[in-house]
C-alpha cells in the first residue's frame, strides 16, 4: 500500500521535521510503497494534488536541510470538513484520491482544527466500511492541544521569544529613563507561549516583570497599577502579554478585535501591545513602546530548540507504526514521564477526545496577583527549550530547502 | 594617565564589543592606569558618574559574554552638547570630571549624533589649551557614517534583517490564495539596512521580491503597480520596506510622522508598512500583513554576525593606539582594500568631516525602477555577515552579561 501526509495550520519550525518523521519511518516498511504528501493540506486530496515525496526529497542532505526550514514543505491550508451528514461531496474526491492512489493510511500533521479533520474522515470512513487509516500529528505553536504534554513547535517558539525577550530587556535598559515595553505575544485562546518566557528567570534574568495571559481576567486599571507598581524596581518595564488578553471594551473606549473570522470561527485579534501602550502614554506618561513578535515567534528556526525538532520528527515516526498497527482516528500525544531527568513517552488517544477542544494554562500556575506565572511554569517550559541546532550557513545565512517550482 | 570611554545613541549588537576592544587594548599599555567607564553616555561626564572598568569586568569569561550581549552595558544617551560659545557649563562640568581623575583621552562609541559630541568637545579643548584626546569609534544599524566603508552594529542588524526576512518568506507562503506581506525595516534617512535584505539572491532565494528605500522618491501609485506585477510571477510577495520612506502625504491622506523629535531634531517615524498594507487591501483587495523588525533588529545578538563582531572590537582597540600617538578630533573608519578576498584598514579621519553628516546609499545601486538594489550593492553587503558567533548557552537561553546592581 500507499500512505499519505499532509501539513495544516498555521506554520511551525518543527512541521517539517514530523513530515521527515513520517517520510523516513516509513520507508524503512516493505508494505509502504509510495509515501505522497498532499499539497494545501486537506485541499490537496479533494482536489487530487499530491506528490510522490521521493521525488522532492532526494538526498540525505535535503531531509537535513528541510529539517531546518520552517513553515509547511507541501503548503497549508484553513479548510474545514462539512459535516459528512450534510455534504458528502468532499469526502467522495478525497475517498476518491486516496483510492485512486492505493494510500492505505492518511496522516494530518496540524493543531485543533486539524484533529476536527481526522476525527471527521475517520467517522466516515469508518461509516462506509473504507479501510483507510486516519492518523494526526499534533503541531502548533500554541500548545492548546488536549491530552498531549506539549505540541511540537512549542519548543521552538518558547525558545525564540525567551530569547527575544531577553534581547529586548537590554536593549530597553539603555537610557536614563523609566520607559515600559510591551511585548505581544501570539496565543489565541491560551497563553502558553507567553508564559514561556519566564524560562529568562532560569538564567537570573527578572524579566519579563510583567506576564498577562487570557486564561486570566484582564483590568486595564489593574495593569496600569501592576506597570506603576513594577516601576518602582525597575526603571525599564519589561511586559509579556498574549495577543488574546482582551480588556473590557468599556474600560478601554473600543475593541481589540480585528473584526476578521476564519474558516473555524476564529476570531482574529490585532494590536493588544499598541493598545496598552497608548493606555500607559496616556495614564503614565512615559516612554513606551509596543513590540509585536508577529510571525517570527512561529518560523524563526534559526534559533529553535533542537529538542523541539527531535521529538517532531520522533512523533511523525511513531505514526507511521499506529498506523501500521491498525489504528486509526487516533492523534499521536506526548506523556512527560518526568522533568529531572526529562522523559517523554509517545502514545495515541482517540482524536475525537482532542479535536476542537483546548488545553488551558493552568489557573494555578498564574500569580495571585494575576501578572506572572510560578515556577511550576517555567519547571514544564524549560525543558522543551532545550538545544541548539547545528544549522547548515552558506553565505552566512542558514541554507533553507526551497521547492524549485511551486507544487 | 587615565582614559574614558562611553557609549551613545541607539542599541547594536557591537558596540560592547567596541567597549572591549578600548578596554582590552588599553591595559596592554603601561602608560594607560585605569579605563574608566562614563555611565549613560556623556551624561556620565557631565555628571562625574564613572566607574573603574576593571571592577565590572573581571575574567575572560565576563569579556566573552559581554561581547555575546546586546545593547550597551554602559548605559546611553541622546544628549546633545550645546554650542561652547553660547554655553560652556556643561563643558566646564565634563573638563572637572576628566581632570578630577586624571583622564587624558576621553573614546566615544556612537553613531552621527555621538561624532557631533566628539568633535565639539576637542575643539573646546583645543580652543582651552586642555591637553584630553577625543576620538569617535563609529557604531550605528543604520551605516550612514560617511568617510568610513561601514559601522559596526550594522553587519549583526543586516544579518538579523535577512535570515529574518527569509523565514517570512517561508511562512508568507504557505496557504494557497494570493498575499503581500509589507516588512518594516529600520533607516531613519538612509536605506541601508532594507538594502542589505537582498544578500538572500547570494542564497538563490529571490525575496524580497521589492525593495524601497528613503534615498529614491516613493510613489504610492507606482507602488501599486509594483506589487501587482510582482504578483504576476509570486503568490506571496514580500515588500522589504525603509521606515524613512515617506509616501506624499496627499497620495495616502494622512502624514507617517508619529509627530515626535527628538534631541538632535530628528522626526521619528511610525507604520509605513502598516500604512501600506492598508493600501494594499484597499487597492488590490488580497490578504496582506504588516510586519515591524522593530528593536529586534538592532539588538538580536543570538544571530550576529562574527566578523561584524570582531571588526568592532578591533576598531575599538585601535582607537586607543591613535590616541596615544597624539591624535585627537578624530573618528575611526573603516576602508575596504577588497571584496574578494575581503580586506579591511582601519584609519581615521577629522571628526569634523563626519559628524553631522549623513551617508546615503548611493542612487546607483538602486535598480531603475526604483524597487530593487543592484549586485553592486549585494556584493558591498555580503562581506558583512559573514560568521557565527559561537553562543554560550546555558538552560537553552543565550547567556548574556548583566551587572548585578544599576551603574
């Protein structure tokens, strides 16, 4: 038989690594013919658009090199399954594609809505008595999937905005007067990456003073208290605040939603940093600036946690044998079996278990105080921050692996 | 005798490095006692706030980091001397700190502004009789010193801007629907830095697909067009944008001046690329996303460039040698022997003929549609970058050199 992969989602720096997990754990399998990926995620087996992997993946040198590229090698998309129920139309071109290809498995690298894919394919093709396995990789940034310790990606961008957390606390600290900085940090609905970055406290470092995530009620006239407060120990104020912080409308004058909604229903948030700085200008009068990380804290694989790619080409890899073992509507989790040393286990759980559904940060790692996280926090985050990369530089830039036509 | 160094302007990723370099060279000469450290810049001598370097920096290990850390570990400032002949307190005020310790060259790290300092206080001294050298070390992002090929600081921030710029690339690409994304890069009056993006062609890679600079009149309409010609050939069209490009103000109905001006009377600037993404989703209608580099530009040391690095401790080294060889008024330069092999001397010229001055990138290097630079200009650039530093980590997190208690 055949398999199929395919990226979802936004993108990570550890994507491409489970894609090589996949890719290279399967072709250790006599059964395992042809290993296609998909291109635009679920788009590309609606519209039969996929490719033989071993036709872009060549050479050893190219899985090292795609390993250190970031974002999706076959493309992404935000494409939401109908529900089966309703329109069966889609799910026909996909059982259509798989079939034509003889892909016996399907595997979805993406975060939550992703894992609604898998769960929707599985249930019907479990409907239509259709032996195709469906299996997800989890992956996001964000870290808000269920029933794993960690997504891969997490690592990487932990690490990337800890590091630039760091690099901004001094660069803030130059002049001889007070000033605060805000630094919006993304995280939709959770604020685990924001959280990330008291990792710094590891090393000494006090910042960020400040850390506000959505899982917390958020009071502008608390902030502004919180930012004088801070003030008085350090002339320039470090603050980490997710983009998904939202203040009441009322005590800000206006709203902090972009008014744009995806495919899933997302809301798309804009501009909390620049918001609280025009506040602080405002109630504080000094200087202030807004940072927003934007898409770098997702792609910046220059600076990504080799344990973080490790372990997302290891969970790609163990797909394949889920897979195998005949397994499917299952997403692939991490178990952490202990901090000192730091274990991990790969299992599986039912993906109807994750899909939709999101991992909070926990409340009782938030201060009483509401503006940092406790050291059980940093005790989960430092870990998955964990070494260096050993890029490959030619003309003192890091080589990345780029398609020589579009796919 | 005595010396004093300072540091002044904006943040670099080298400009401790030059600070080591005067204090490393400086305690090879018997003839040189203490290398003291004057605290936010001139400030520092005004207010007689120094400190003795040696009680800072103690080890090699401290050396190291200090060279690994961003920003500047002495603290700055925008102070702008008065005129001697209209007001000569506060030069009375610097005269008593560098005589009170026996100070006989006074070394200033810094960008235009800072040589305006530098060639002020020597001919004070001259006019006095005061026997205290005054040399510039060049230090600036922005490379807009003239009579020197480069300033230090600016290789690190073109290294950032580009591997940077990259990995946008990468992730600006992923879903299959048409976007521009618009990246705000740092250059009050010069394009340098925005310039320096295009050393990714040396890579094969052909983003950023436009290049606009301060030097070249911008038209919005043109722009535009621009972009939609780039879209032609590119799904995802990435825009390297100068934040000192200033649109006519009747073409995009409102000013890009944030209405601030500091000391010097400099205009800052605010959200040309927020601004034209606007226009962008106006005009052509696709998705479209803003991005600022903002600080991390200036202050991301984890990703520097090594000869960048080195050249700046080296230039601060010999600044000590030119001092005492008798030389005062001066400002240290690079000039370029070769690109290939890369070769560099290191000189000095009258302050006076570089303070105030700007330098612009040459008109030639830019394309004749005015949205690219030429090799030319990538082949100036791609020296610069060359070379990693070798991080020391601890706890995944770059390890940088903070002093315990505020100077």
């Amino acid at each position: 038989m055949n398999i199929a992969v395919a990226q979802s989602g936004g993108p990570t720096c550890a994507i491409n690594a489970s894609l090589m997990g996949v890719f290279r754990h399967a072709v250790k399998y006599d059964e395992i013919k042809t290993v296609y990926g998909s291109v635009n995620g679920i788009e590309g087996l609606i519209k039969d658009h996929i490719v033989d992997l071993k036709n872009i993946i060549k050479t050893d040198e190219d899985v090292e090199l795609i390993r250190q590229t970031p974002s999706t090698l076959l493309g992404s998309c935000r494409y939401k399954l109908p529900d089966f129920e309703k329109d069966e139309s889609v799910y026909k071109s996909i059982t259509h594609t798989l079939k034509r290809h003889n892909i016996g498995a399907f595997f979805y690298i993406g975060g939550n809505d992703s894992m609604d894919t898998v769960d929707k394919l599985h249930r019907y093709f479990t409907k239509e008595n259709i032996d195709i396995k469906v299996i997800g990789i989890p992956k996001t940034i964000d870290n808000d999937l269920p029933y794993t310790d960690h997504t891969p990606g997490f690592g990487s961008a932990a690490k990337y905005v800890a590091t630039t957390i760091q690099e901004i606390t001094r660069d803030s600290s130059v002049y001889s007067i007070p000033s605060v900085t805000i630094v919006e940090i993304m995280g939709r609905d959770t604020g685990w990456l924001t959280a990330a970055t008291a990792v710094l406290r590891a090393n000494g470092e006090v910042s960020p003073h400040l850390i506000y995530l959505p899982e917390n009620k958020f009071s502008v006239r608390r902030f502004i208290d919180d930012v004088r407060e801070a003030q008085n120990k350090h002339y320039a104020v470090i603050v980490a605040v997710s983009e998904g912080v939202s203040p009441d409308p009322e005590e800000v004058g206006g709203d902090f939603q972009s008014g744009y909604v995806d495919n899933f229903g997302h809301k798309y948030l804009a501009g909390v940093a620049k918001a609280l700085s025009k506040i602080v200008a405002k109630e504080i009068g000094c200087k202030v600036r807004a940072i927003e990380l934007n898409v770098m804290q997702r792609c910046s694989s220059h600076i990504s946690s080799k344990r973080d790619i490790t372990e997302a080409e290891r969970i790609g890899g163990a797909a394949v044998k889920v897979a195998l073992d005949g397994y499917s509507g299952v997403t692939m989790v991490f178990k952490r079996v202990s901090n000192h040393p730091y274990i991990i286990r790969i299992e599986h759980v039912e993906t109807s278990l994750v899909a939709n559904k999101v991992k909070y940060f926990p409340l009782e790692w938030i201060n009483e105080n509401g503006h940092d996280v406790t050291q059980d926090a940093i005790d989960y985050c430092l870990p998955l921050i964990q070494g260096e990369q050993n890029l490959q530089v030619r003309n003192g830039l890091p080589i990345q692996f780029v398609l020589k036509e579009r796919l």
